[in-house]
C-alpha cells in the first residue's frame, strides 16, 4: 500500500510539474528528477522482493512445493524426505521461469532510470 501511495504522490508531482513547464522551462527538471526517483524506489523495491522470494523466503516456499507435491500425486512425505536433494532441484528448477520474470522487470525500471539519467545530465529536454 505505501509503495501505491508513493508511487501515486510522485506522479501528482511529476503531472503538477509537467503543466507547470509552460511557465518556466525549469519545472522540467523537477519532473523528470521526480521520475527518477520513482524509478530508483521501484528498483529498491524489486530487488528487495527478489532478495526476500528467492534466498530467505526459499524454505518456506520448499515445503509448500512438497505439500503441493505430495497433495497432487501419490508420493508420500517418507518418498520426499529419502530423495530431499532431488525435489529440492526439481523445485529450483520450476522457479527459473519466475526468476528470469523478475530479472527483467528489474532490467526494465533500470533501463528507464539510466536513460532517465542520461537525458537529465545531457540537457537536451526540450
């Protein structure tokens, strides 16, 4: 909730900046200073999840695959726990699909920050 509240602050200031362009050029800095910064929260906030799913949180979501596992087929809790090393790369394996999900959209937020960057020290906004 906080990252939508955020989020939804700084694009009031970006538009509020943006209108107010055509009385003086300057206020286009200010909006588009506003957009980087949106760009780096929402950095920090991806990579914050991706660290917290997939290296702390890995436990947790083993034993709900296993749970998950054992409900929709006939293995049994003593099968699982004789093969652990097996199902527990079985399991990393299913979330590649995830991780390479989330590796891109944080590549997407950083293109945009650094072509952000780029065009703010260039200078050329107009």
């Amino acid at each position: 909730m906080l990252n939508f509240i955020f989020t939804i602050t700084a694009v009031i200031l970006i538009l509020l900046f943006g209108f107010l362009n055509s009385v003086w050029a300057g206020f286009s800095y200010f909006a588009l200073s506003f957009f980087v910064l949106i760009c780096l929260y929402w950095l920090w906030v991806l990579i914050y999840s991706y660290i917290h799913n997939y290296h702390k949180n890995l436990d947790e979501r083993f034993k709900l695959y296993c749970a998950t596992l054992i409900n929709n087929s006939n293995l049994s809790v003593e099968q699982i726990n004789a093969n652990l090393n097996f199902y527990f790369k079985k399991f990393k394996k299913t979330l590649l699909k995830e991780k390479i999900f989330e590796v891109c959209k944080m590549l997407v937020v950083l293109t945009i920050l650094i072509s952000c960057i780029s065009l703010f020290f260039s200078g050329k906004l107009f």
